[in-house]
C-alpha cells in the first residue's frame, strides 16, 4: 500500500510540475524583479554571442590583413576550447566566490582577451588574444545556464533556457552589422575594443542584481585538471591533423585527439571530481541521449565558420552582406527556440523529433547552393534569387537546432540526481563547447583536405564548401536515430 501511495503522490507532483510550467508567462519571467534578473543572466550569454558574429564576420579581412589563412578555423577552435576550461570553473567558482563575483570574474578575463585581439600584429597573436577570450566567454556561457536553477523558480525554466537562446537573436542583428561595417571600412581591430563598453555595462547590472548572494567561502577547490588537460588536447589533436601534410598524418590526428576524448569519460566514471553526472556517458539514460543529440547538432552547425568566406570568395559578397547571410542561422535557432518553448509535452516531442530532419535537409541544400555552380547553370536565375535560397537554408540549420533545444536543455537540468545539479547544468556548456570546438576542428581539417588553401581561390573554396557540407549532414541524421528513441523512452 505505502508503495502505491509512493507512485501515487509522485504522478501527482509530476502533474503539478507540468500545470506550473503551463501556467508560467513571458509576463512573469519580463516583470519586476525577475526582469533585471533576466538581463543579468542573459547580457553575458549576449556578449558572449555578439562577439562570436563579430569575429565571423571580420575573419576575411583580418587574414587578408595579418594573414593565417591555413589557421582560420582556429580561431573559432582555440576559442571555444579555452571556453571548455573557462565552463568546467563555472560550477567551483560558483561554490567559493558566488554568483556576483563569478559573473564579475568572467567579464575581466573576457575584456582582457578582447584588448590582446585588438592590439594582434599578427595570426598566432590573434590566436592567444581569442584563447584568453575563449575562457571568459566559457565562464559567461555556462554562468547563463547554472543560473538559471538558482535565480528562477523550476516552472520558469524553460522560459529562462529560451530567452538565454534567444539572445542569438539580439547578436544576429548587432554582430554582423559592428564586425561588417569595421570590415569594410578597414578598421577591424575596432570591432573588438567596442565589447569593452558592453562589458562594462553588464558589469555594472550584474553586481546591483545579484549583489548578496555569495558562495560558501569554501578554502580549496578540487579541480580536474587532468580531465580538462585532456579535453583541450583532444580538440588541439583534431585540430592540428588540418595541418598535416599527408592523409596518414590528418588520420593519426584526428584517431589521437578522439581517443583523448574517450579518455576522459571513463576518468571521469572513476570516483573524483566530475565534469558530468556519470548518466552522461550512457546511451541507455535520458541525459546521455540528450548529450550526445546536442553533441552531432552542435558538430554540424560548426559549419557556419565558412559561411563568409565562401560567400566573398565564390559569390562576391561584401563582408557585411555575408555575415548578415551568415547570421539567419542564428536568427533561425533564436526564433524556434523562443517560438518552441511553450509547447505541451507532446509539442515538444514533436519538436525535438523534427529539428534533425530539417536540419540535415538545410545542410545538404547548403551543399549545392554554396559552391555556386546548381543555380548558376540556370538560365533566368537572379542572384537576388540565388541569395534568398542560401539564405532560407541557413536558416534552416538554426531552425533544426533551436527547435528542440528549450526541450533538451530542460530535460538535463530535470533529470539530474540530487547534488549533482549544478554539475550537470554546467555540463551542458561543457558539452557544448567540447562539441563545438570538436565541429571547429573538424571543419578546418575538411576545407583544408579539400583545397581550400591549396590550391586555394575560387576552385578550392568551391571544392571545400561541397565537402565540408556534405559530410557534416551525416551528424544531424544520426540525431535523428537518437531523439527518436529519447522521445519513445
């Protein structure tokens, strides 16, 4: 009897939870106190997204201007693998220094990167100013999430997770528009010294809005080093195969870096300072399911660092009309994820369901349209015609990620065990970022086997984007298979 009254109770509970969740409105969460609440979670995931457009839009001129062409992708490489270091701190910094000093701790080091990007002579430069970024931006991003938990009640999750997405959108129009018009002016160092004002702002709103709430003042911290050693090395691994002469060295790369990250999850299964719950690392839980879905979503849409370049060389954009074209993807994600976030269960399922399909459709409609020759071999077509097409596919692919993302993210934070919340809320920027800095990697490796710098031009280019996204729908197909069986389980 005390067994049935047990399940009862908790279907009761559950029912609650769902009616809450429901109940809860865009009003509510955009109203007094929980407004500025709001900003101050959501400004650092902004910046944060801001300066990812930024430095898209003005990769071209910057090459041409210090050159490094060979070393473009890694800059959005070494980015985000320093932002993996900067998210595993996330959950230890929370615990010694609170939320207000955390916050305030990111946006230093972030600024810092951003003034060594400004004042970069040359490529390598370039790339230690975006590292130092790339652990303030880690901290930022993974700060919009674990936040998320202690600032607002469970019922507003789900809102809170959608308008932290939907500060893409806020980027999509400000990113390209500040990196474009410094690009074409020739003035793009001045891209980066405009974060700094902006930073300074959320500083300011962050420590009034989260003033008090410090952390317990705990003497040490366990770090795992070793695993985040590791991790980076995994992605420096697969990075460097790009630059290896032969397909022997690209293989052995590549087989060294993914090894590495085998390695970690099962140091991170041994007892010990985790960087994820051990569901994690199982397909047979919700949570690894969701991980490894937002893993191959997050790897395919790592694509987009190429956009802008294949837009100039192949299609004679200007640098602002190519990361405007570069931003629908973004746009794409930022409206499905808000649009998406309201859906009842069964809404959701769908949702989830149905964003790996269109997205590996946008990518194999990328695949002919970037490269130019499908439409060019048409009489009558317009390049105006020819843009929207690209453009509607790059939307697509944020489409078929920002539509079940509210969904995935919620259904991490629900599913983790007691004490291991902040753990797994962090760990959803740790996977992120470890997938994207993976994608980034993988990525330049394609282009650079394709041609892109030898031969380089306009037949490389034209080779490398029909490669590049081709290979990369294979990602959102196979997360297909997974959050068909998550949505079943």
């Amino acid at each position: 009897m005390t067994d049935t009254s047990n399940i009862e109770d908790a279907i009761q509970a559950s029912k609650r939870i769902r009616n809450d969740v429901a109940s809860a409105s865009w009003g509510e969460l955009l109203s007094g106190g929980n407004a500025w609440r709001a900003v101050a979670l959501t400004g650092g995931v902004a910046l944060h997204a801001i300066n990812v457009h930024i430095v898209t839009t003005i990769l071209p001129s910057v090459v041409r201007d210090i050159g490094g062409l060979a070393y473009y992708a890694w800059n959005i490489t070494l980015f985000v693998a320093a932002s993996i270091f900067g998210s595993t701190l996330t959950s230890k910094l929370l615990d010694v220094l609170g939320p207000r000093r955390t916050y305030l701790f990111a946006l230093a080091v972030f600024s810092a990167g951003s003034i060594l990007c400004a004042t970069a002579q040359d490529m390598f430069w370039m790339l230690g100013g975006r590292s130092v970024q790339g652990v303030g931006g880690g901290l930022l991003a993974a700060l919009s999430y674990a936040l998320i938990r202690i600032v607002f009640e469970q019922r507003l999750w789900s809102r809170a997770v959608s308008l932290v997405s939907g500060m893409w959108g806020i980027a999509t129009l400000l990113g390209p528009a500040v990196g474009g018009i410094f690009a074409e002016s020739g003035a793009w160092r001045l891209a980066f010294w405009c974060l700094l004002p902006i930073s300074l702002a959320q500083a300011l709103i962050v420590a009034a809005q989260l003033r008090g709430k410090q952390g317990a003042g705990k003497s040490t911290v366990r770090m795992p080093l070793l695993k985040i050693a590791l991790l980076t090395a995994s992605v420096l691994l697969v990075a460097l195969a790009g630059q290896a002469p032969d397909d022997a060295g690209k293989l052995l790369g590549v087989t060294a870096g993914l090894v590495l990250g085998v390695l970690v999850a099962r140091l991170d299964l041994r007892p010990g300072v985790a960087l994820l719950p051990a569901d994690a690392y199982t397909l047979k839980s919700a949570m690894g399911k969701v991980f490894a879905s937002l893993s191959l979503l997050m790897i395919a849409g790592m694509t987009e660092i190429f956009v802008p370049y294949f837009l100039q060389t192949l299609h004679a954009y200007s640098p602002l009309q190519a990361g405007y074209m570069t931003a629908a993807m973004a746009g794409g994600w930022s409206l499905a994820s808000l649009l998406s976030s309201s859906s009842s269960d069964t809404g959701a399922d769908r949702m989830v369901r149905a964003g790996p399909v269109i997205m590996a459709l946008s990518l194999i409609a990328l695949a002919l349209l970037l490269p130019g020759d499908l439409l060019n071999g048409i009489d009558g077509i317009a390049p105006a015609i020819e843009g929207a097409c690209i453009a509607v596919a790059l939307a697509g692919v944020g489409l078929g990620i920002g539509m079940g993302w509210p969904h995935l993210v919620t259904r991490v934070m629900k599913s983790a065990k007691a004490g291991e919340e902040n753990l797994a809320s962090a760990g959803i920027s740790t996977v992120q970022l470890y997938a994207m800095a993976i994608g980034a990697a993988l990525a330049g490796l394609t282009v650079n086997a394709a041609g892109l710098s030898q031969p380089g031009g306009p037949d490389g280019a034209r080779m490398a984007a029909y490669c590049l996204f081709g290979l990369f729908a294979l990602g959102p197909m196979a997360a297909i298979v997974l959050v068909r069986r998550l949505t079943a389980q």
